[in-house]
C-alpha cells in the first residue's frame, strides 16, 4: 500500500544506530562514538543505509557530516566504479560539465550583479523587511535598464542612423487628407529668442526644446526603408518594441512570484503555526552589531507578546455577546464609509485639478505650476490619505496583522486609482468623452484645439509626475529627514524625544517604488526615453536612501514580514502592470494617432500598422499567423491552460490532504508505541516482583519507576535507549 | 592544511573544500584569510582555534546563538567548542548562500537543541527562547507568558504528541517558512 511505503521511508523501522533523518539518501558509516555514554548524547555521525544510489557528486555537500566523514565518503565513493553504460557513462559525463558551466555563470553573474555588499550590509543592520525593499529597488533598476536597451536596439538607433543619413521614404498616402487638412499642422519648434529662464521651465515640464526631441513620440518619423534587401519599418518596430517590453516586464515578475508559489503547492498550503514559524526561524544570523542584535531581540519579544496577549483576548472575544457583536461589525461598516468617501473625495478632487491645469493656458512660473498641479494634488494625497486610513484602521480593532495588511491594501488602491483617474481625464478631454463626432473632435477624431500632438502630451504629463516624485522624495530626504536627526540628536527637549528618529517603513516606501514603476509603464509608449530616466532615478534612489538609512533611521520597533510581503510586493507590481497595459492597449486600439506627429501620423489607429505589414509577407507566413490568431487555435489553448491550472489546483488539495493524513498517522503510532512501552514496564514489574518476593520490593520498584519516567520524558523515535543496558540493569537484581 | 599565515591554499586543496562544502573558490580563500588571522592570535603551532578567538569574528560576536554554533560544528575531543579550519568551513558552509534547506534546517535543529539528546523538549524551548528574547530580567517573558508560548509551540509542531519536536517534525515547521534560508545566513 502506498501509505505504507511513504510510511516506511519517513518513520523507518527502528534502528540501534538510527539516525533521525533517516529519509535521506545516504551511504553506511560506522563510527564509533567518541563521547561518554552516561550523558545521554545523540550520535549524529551514524547514518543507516537506505538504497544504493547512482554516485552523484553534489549529494557529497548535502550530508550532514563533519568534514572527516565527507571526506572519507568521497574516498569510498571514488574507489567504487560504477557499471555504467556507455549511454550512462556520457550522461554522467554531460551533467557534470553542465554543473561545472552552471557554477562559472554563477561566479560571473555574481560579479556582474550591483550592490552586492550594500545590501548585505544593510541587511546585517537592519534586518530582511528593509533588504528586502532594497532587493526591489535593484530589481526594477535591472528591469528598467534592460526596457532600454531593448527600446535603444530597435527604436532609437535606427531612428536616429535614418534620420542622420537622410532617408526619408515613407509610406505612401492611401488615406485622402483634405478633409483633415489643419489636423496635419504641428510646430514645437522652440522660439529661438525665448528667454534663458523658459529653458529651465522647459527642461522641467518637457515642452520647447525637450518637446521635439527623441524623449517624446512626436519626434519619431513614419520612415520604412527598403534598400538593398535591407528593410526596417519604423513604425511597426515602435509598436513590437513597446509589446515585447511589456511582455519581458511580466515575465520577470511571474519567475520573481514563481519560486514562493512553488512552496505553497509543495506543502500543500496549509494553514502555518505562527509561534513555532517565529522562535524556529525568527532569528536572522546576519544581523551584526550589538545593537541590532539587541533591537532584532526586542523585536521578537514584542512580537512574541503581542501574539500571546492577541490570543488571550481573542479568547474573551470569542464570548462577545450579540449586542457586543452588532457594534462592531456597525462601527467597521461606518468606518469603511469614511474611508471610501476620503478616497472617492480624492478622485473626484485629482479629476478636477486635471481637467483645470489642461484647459488653462498660462506661461511663465505660474503655468509651470499649473502643469504640476494634477501632480501635486496626487502626491499629497497619497501622503495624507494613508495617514488618516492609519489612524482609521485602528479605530475597527482587527488583530494586528489584518489591520497592517488593510491599511496597506487601501494605499495601494489609492494609488494605483488615482493614478487611473488622472489618466482617465486625459482620455476624456482628448477622446471628448469617447464621442468622436462631437464638435471638437469632429475632422480628426481627436481634440485638436488642445492637443495637436496628443501623445506628446501624455508623455509630457507622465514625464513630469515622474519628475515630481524624484524631487519630492529628494526634498524629503533633504527638508525633513536630516534636519528631524539633528533636532532629535542634538536637542534635549521632550517634543523632541517623543518624536524620536525617523523610522524606515519599509511598505510605504515600496507602494512609492510601485507607482513610480507603474507611471513609466503607462507613459512608455508615448515616451520611449523614459525607461531610462527612470533607470538613472532609481540608481539614485538607491544611494539617497541607503545614506539616509544610516545616517538618519533606527530600526523599525515592529518589522513586516519579509518574504511574504515580498509576494504581496510582486502582486501590487502586477496591478500595476496590467493598470498600465490597458492603457497600452487603448490608445494603441481605439484613439485615432495624431496627423502632425509621430510614426502612425496616416494611420486609422496604431494598431493597423501590423495588419499592413502582414499582407506584405509570403502566403504561407501569412496563413501561420492567421491561423494562430484565429479560433480554432486559440480556444484549445485556453482549454489547456484551465486543465494544467486545475491540475495545480488539485496537487495542491492532494499534497495538504496527504500531509493531514500522515500527521494523523503519527499521532496514532504514537500512541501505540506509548501503550506498548506501558505494557513492557507492567510485565518487567510483575517478572520483577516473582523474582525478587523475600528481598526489598520497595527499592526496585523506586529505581523503575525512575526509568520509567526517564524512558517517558525523551519519548520519541529518535531516542531509543540501550535495551541490552536495560536489560542487564534489570538481571543484576 | 592552512597553518601558517599568509599562504594560500594549495589548489588540490582548494577544489577538494569546493567538491565537498557549498562555498565558492573567494568565500573558501576569504575564510582562509579570516582563520589564519585568528590563529595569529592563538598561543602556541595550534591548528584549533579556541572558541574565545571564534567569537571576536564581527559575525558572529552579537549572535545569541553562537556558543551552541561553536559547539555544533567543533570536532574537538575535549568538547570545548575549538574550532579547526575544515570545522570553520563546515560551519560557513552550512550558512552559505547555496546550502540546501535540509542541511540549514538540520544544522537548525542542533543548534536548538541545547542538551544535545536529539530532540527539543520543553527545556531546550525555554533557552532557545530566552535566547531570542534577551537573557536579562526586564528582557525574558514572565513565566506564565513563557509556559503559555511553550504550550502553544508544542501543540503546533508536536505532531506524535510526545511532548517533544523532533528533527522531522522540525523540518516539517522549517519547510513552511519562505523566510528560513535567507535568514539562517552567514557571510564573511
């Protein structure tokens, strides 16, 4: 039977020189004990043997043997020669070349990837919640700066070798224009005489001199060059480019989750007893330093005492009575009112800034600041609001945990959201609402009047809320952060020390990462440089807020757990991404390109660009794609899609259920082996009490119930007593 | 075998540590840099190193834990926690980047069990706790805190119900934490 089998290998049968992990594959070793035998002191070099394997040198590291033993194995392990095949032998041969190759690319990639040291310094100081914002941090800058070199490849070295060589064949007009005659007028050209001040505005807010440049997508030209069997099409590589960057950002995030869901199907994702997980494995051996070993350990212990004083009152709680009840699930559903109304006054407040900062035409420092208006708007509230959610969450008296995963839950919303409403009233004053027949967008589909190059513009909105959350943060950083260290250091007051030293919130500081990643995603088809401002802002990032760390923070009292809310941190990512791919899809599908700018300047929309290039390749081609793209394709492969999902699905219950059933299956040997124990202490009692009837019974059956009570305090499968020492105590008497 | 300060380690030697410890060619001359300087300052052509030396390494000098690490790892004769350089290695191998989880979550078990019998009972709990809490008075639970954690710490890992954790059930609490590897880390 299967479960025996599992059975044997877990528990296998006892063994005078077991050893506890005895399901792992091994070689026979013999050693004898050197230590003294009245201690009871478990042998942990004596390992049983349980098959005989093919030899597989990495196994050699996995033993848990002192480096004696290992090395001893090895000796045996080579004198052994293995009959093999020929077809065995080159296997063997072919893995080991592949694990040395595996073990060059990992020194190299160990060298090639930054900021190693860094962050295992931080770590040593700080602990795994803040590395692991760092190792987000270094992620995305990885991410962002792999987005440009696949965007510099394919988009902006061609586009500026055609330009510099003068090639300007585009596509032929198949589209009668006169109709839309005054859409085709766009000039950004700068005023040649403007004075020295409007170039900082420009450089600051992306229009002028930065408006007609590579940054943006009104510079890129529809050329398509074919000469000498050499052929490239502008525009339809600008679009493939911005497909396949989104593509290769949602496959590095799926193989980043990968690895914890991984774990979950394996265990079968049962539910985890939190005390144990904490004094097992809450300790962090890179700490360094007295003081963070001291603050690591207040740490635990508060963690420690909360839990232990949530479950006591958890246990009152469980007697509310339903007067008691009706109150608080009342005072939540008010409570998520207030927050809702916050967050909808926020929207509604972000819609309206927008509208107002777009419709307005000032120059000057005033308009500079009306253009910043939507983002100001944005970033304040996405300081205030969490704060009062904060405050708010404390208020519903959840457990501690829930109330940390609400309160971000909700600022994560917040963000994203509001992010989308900006986007959403871009879309409405360009689009008209979406009516493309009303009076201001009637020629060109498009609201001309305000928006000539509309993608330009979105660009230049995203460019500068990227902008603005790098100054902001540098600000911070500058305005508040030092100058509350050196209050806090130097001045001796009470508000001071109430205050205290800034502390490093880790998910904060990540939702910030997030939305900065998110606003580039979004603005990266209109603005094909700004993977790579973005690159160089995070690169700054990373050295602002490593110095600030240590120069201005203490560790947080109460830290987030790391690796989960490193899944959680990949999941907002994710939102993230797919926020900004529907704005992709969108713009690339429904909105009319502009006819002043751009590489799509003639087509119906961006996407028609691709269906044109497929009617330019061979029939057979052709036939391969549409059949790819059609039904009869992409059904099955959905249905396939749902019967490997289900299939993970089902050897997730099967793995959790047969962890239940084992579990089960331990307590009662167990119990089998405790009745059995009892049994062979009754019978030694009664043989006893024959032998030994005229001398003293009161001695002996004093000594064994000493053994007894020996035998029942380290019962358990890895101890097994010395039955023959037993044994020759008991004939002695 | 790494004696004298300031020599390197013969390459036989050096691909023999790769093949058998997790450690790369740099961690294995670094950790052989670090050893012969804490041997400098041993007295007398000692190859141990006494367990005093080990812990002025900046690792492990905070570590609550590294007494019952110097213990675990030494192969010494005298159970005096003496640490020769195949044990130091040992050690950093255990606590390497690559080390596989059965072999951290084994080390993990030894070093927790404080009265080396094999498995965790309730004592060996009670200072592995206090360990992670602080040893001093305003620093450890209160007992009734202290008995109310072992109790639910048993009842959550004890499968067989015998009062005590052993190695498998051990693995099986460790085999559930996504935090465990990263953290059970020691790089020089």
């Amino acid at each position: 039977m299967e479960l025996r089998e599992i059975h044997n290998q877990v528990h296998p049968p006892p063994d005078y020189n077991i050893s506890p992990y005895g399901s792992q594959r091994s070689l026979r070793l013999r050693t004898v004990p050197a230590e003294d035998t009245s201690a009871v002191h478990f042998d942990w070099a004596s390992t049983p043997e349980n098959a005989e394997e093919p030899d597989e040198p990495r196994n050699l590291r996995e033993l848990p043997l002192h480096m004696g033993l290992k090395r001893a194995v090895w000796q045996v392990q080579k004198m052994r020669v293995p009959v093999v095949s020929r077809w065995g032998s080159w296997r063997i041969k072919q893995s080991k070349t592949f694990h040395h190759l595996f073990e060059i690319a990992k020194e190299v990639f160990s060298y090639v990837v930054p900021w190693k040291r860094g962050i295992q310094k931080i770590g040593g100081h700080f602990g795994g919640g803040v590395q692991s914002y760092f190792l987000f941090l270094r992620f995305l800058v990885i991410l962002n700066f792999l987005s440009f070199l696949l965007i510099a490849a394919f988009v902006l070295s061609p586009s500026i070798v055609f330009r510099s060589t003068g090639f300007n064949s585009s596509i032929p007009l198949s589209v009668n224009l006169t109709s839309v005659d005054k859409c085709l007028q766009y000039d950004p050209k700068p005023d040649p005489l403007a004075v020295f001040y409007t170039y900082f505005l420009d450089l600051v807010s992306g229009t002028g001199f930065m408006e007609y440049s590579y940054l943006f997508y009104g510079y890129y030209n529809n050329t398509m060059v074919e000469s000498k069997g050499f052929s490239y099409n502008i525009p339809l590589a600008y679009l493939s480019t911005a497909a396949f960057y989104f593509l290769f950002c949602l496959i590095c995030m799926i193989i980043r989750m990968g690895s914890v869901a991984c774990a979950v199907v394996a265990t079968g994702g049962g539910a985890v007893g939190r005390y144990s997980m904490l004094v097992f494995t809450g300790w962090d051996h890179g700490l360094q330093g007295d003081r963070s070993a001291k603050l690591k350990q207040n740490n635990i212990r508060y963690q420690l005492q909360v839990d232990l004083e949530e479950e006591r009152l958890q246990r009152k709680a469980a007697s509310l009575t339903l007067g008691q009840a009706i109150a608080l699930y009342a005072l939540r559903f008010f409570l998520n009112l207030v927050v809702l109304a916050l967050i909808g006054g926020t929207f509604y407040g972000i819609a309206e800034v927008t509208q107002f900062s777009q419709s307005e035409k000032t120059t000057g420092f005033n308009g500079l600041l009306l253009q910043y208006l939507p983002s100001i708007v944005i970033t304040t509230s996405n300081f205030v609001v969490p704060l009062l959610c904060d405050k708010i969450a404390l208020l519903e008296k959840h457990s501690p945990s829930t109330t940390v995963i609400l309160a971000l839950l909700r600022a994560v919303f917040l963000r994203l959201v509001s992010l989308g409403v900006l986007l959403y009233t871009l879309w409405a004053q360009i689009t008209c609402i979406g009516e493309t027949s009303s009076l201001d967008c009637t020629p060109c589909g498009y609201n001309y009047e305000n928006y000539k190059c509309w993608e330009t513009r979105v660009g230049q909105e995203m460019y500068k809320l990227t902008l603005f959350d790098f100054l902001i943060t540098i600000a911070t950083l500058i305005l508040v952060e030092f100058p509350r260290r050196i209050i806090v250091d130097h001045c001796s007051c009470k508000l001071a020390q109430w205050v205290g030293r800034q502390e490093f919130l880790v998910p904060p500081n990540v939702l910030a990462l997030v939305y900065s990643q998110t606003v580039v995603w979004s603005g990266a088809l209109f603005s094909p440089l700004l993977p790579l401002i973005n690159t160089i802002k995070f690169i700054l990032f990373f050295y602002c807020k490593k110095i600030t760390l240590f120069q201005n923070c203490q560790p947080a009292l109460r830290t987030f757990r790391s690796t989960s809310s490193n899944f959680f941190f990949l999941l907002v990512l994710l939102f993230g991404w797919m926020l900004a791919s529907v704005v992709l899809i969108y713009s690339v599908a429904k909105i009319h390109p502009s006819y002043g700018c751009g590489p799509f300047r003639f087509s119906p929309s961006m996407w028609h660009i691709v269906p044109e290039a497929i009617d330019m390749l061979t029939s057979t081609s052709k036939d391969f794609l549409f059949y790819i793209g059609s039904q009869k394709f992409s059904i099955p492969l959905f249905i396939i899609s749902c019967v490997l999902l289900c299939y993970m699905g089902a050897l997730t219950s099967v793995h959790g259920k047969s962890v239940a059933l084992l579990k089960s299956q331990c307590k009662l040997e167990q119990r089998d082996k405790q009745f059995l124990v009892r049994q062979i202490e009754e019978l030694n009692a009664t043989m006893q009490k024959e032998l030994n009837e005229p001398q003293l019974p009161q001695r002996d059956t004093e000594q064994f119930y000493q053994t007894e009570q020996q035998w029942n305090g380290q019962n358990n499968y890895a101890f097994i007593p010395d039955e023959d020492q037993r044994l020759d105590r008991l004939t002695v008497h | 075998m790494g004696g004298t300060a300031s020599h390197n380690l013969p390459k036989e030697l050096l691909s023999e540590y790769q093949e058998l410890t997790f450690l790369t060619k740099q961690e294995i001359n670094e950790a052989h840099k670090k050893f012969c300087q804490l041997q400098g300052r041993e007295t007398g052509p000692n190859e141990r190193v006494s367990m005093q030396n080990i812990l002025t390494l900046p690792e492990l000098k905070s570590n609550p834990f590294r007494e019952r690490i110097c213990h675990v790892f030494s192969t010494s004769d005298r159970k005096d926690g003496s640490l020769s350089f195949e044990d130091f290695l040992d050690l950093l191998s255990a606590f390497s980047d690559s080390a596989t989880l059965e072999i951290k979550s084994h080390y993990a078990f030894r070093i927790f069990d404080f009265d080396d019998d094999g498995t965790l009972d309730g004592g060996d709990l009670r200072k592995l706790v206090n360990c992670l809490t602080g040893e001093t008075d305003d620093a450890c639970l209160t007992p009734e805190e202290m008995r109310q954690l072992i109790g639910n710490i048993l009842e959550e890992s004890d499968i067989d119900k015998d009062g005590t954790v052993n190695l498998s059930e051990f693995q099986h609490v460790i085999s559930r934490s996504p935090d465990f590897v990263s953290s059970f880390k020691i790089v020089l």
